[in-house]
C-alpha cells in the first residue's frame, strides 16, 4: 500500500468518526434542551406548590425535633 492510499484510508475512517461524534453531540443537544425545560417545569410546579401551601419558610438553622 503506498503512503497515499494509507493517507486516504485514515482519512476516511477519520471523517466517519466526526461524523459519527457529531450525530451523538447533535442527540446529546436535543437531550439536555428537553431535561433543561423538564426542570426548569418542575421547578415552577415546586414554586406554585410552595405558594398553594402558604408562604411558609423553611428554616434550616433549626434543630430538628428529636435533638
């Protein structure tokens, strides 16, 4: 095999792998765009819960009962 065809060979199995990475990074973008809204609705949710509960705040500083 000579030195070009040796070249061209890398080459394509190296094309194939961006090719392939950018396919996954592509699926990856699309992933975390729907986990970010996912949150971000439950995240709402929490606060609306919060509100519908009352105003209550939780504080943290406090010993918890049983000490």
């Amino acid at each position: 095999m000579t030195t070009r065809e040796t070249l061209e060979e890398k080459i394509a199995h190296l094309t194939r792998s961006v090719d392939d990475l950018s396919d996954i990074v592509a699926r990856q973008d699309k992933e975390l765009a729907l986990l970010t809204r996912r949150v971000a609705l439950l995240i709402e949710r929490e606060m609306s819960r919060d509100q519908d509960v009352g105003n209550s705040v939780a504080f943290t500083d406090q010993r918890p009962p049983h000490w």
